[in-house]
C-alpha cells in the first residue's frame, strides 16, 4: 500500500488472533493484549476509523459472519 498509495482508496484489516487449546477464545486478547494498549496501538497509528464487531471472538468471520458482513458492505459504499 505504502508503495502505490494512489491505486490504493482503502484497506481492511481484520485482526485475529489463535488462543492455545487449553484457554478460551479470548485469552489472548484478555491476557496478553491488554485493551487499553489495543486502544493506545489505534490512538498511535493514522487511522481513518475503527470499527468494532461486539460480541466478535477472536474470529469475527466465524463469530460474528453476518455483522462482519454488514460492516464491510457499510465500508464498500
């Protein structure tokens, strides 16, 4: 993106994260990320907008498939 930034009008990212097998889905997100510098990593980087899929574990497209979908719809137009 850096290197074509006028071919480029906008990126998704979409992160996830695999737990290990013996905590639950969010554990790695709870415990070794914590929020607040998940929210310091935003406030540090240029970002146009952040969106966030409540209730979304740490696989929005297996959590979450509608809602992510409707956000990316909301994105696309």
């Amino acid at each position: 993106m850096e290197r074509f930034p006028n071919k480029i009008s906008l990126a998704v990212f979409l992160s996830a994260f695999m737990p290990d097998t013996a905590s639950p889905p969010a554990h790695v997100i709870n415990e070794i990320i914590p929020r607040g510098y998940q929210i310091w990593m935003l406030e540090n980087y240029a970002v146009e907008a952040v969106k966030e899929i409540k209730g979304a574990d740490h696989m929005a497209m297996l959590s979450k498939p509608k809602e992510l979908f409707e956000l990316l719809m909301e994105i696309a137009l």
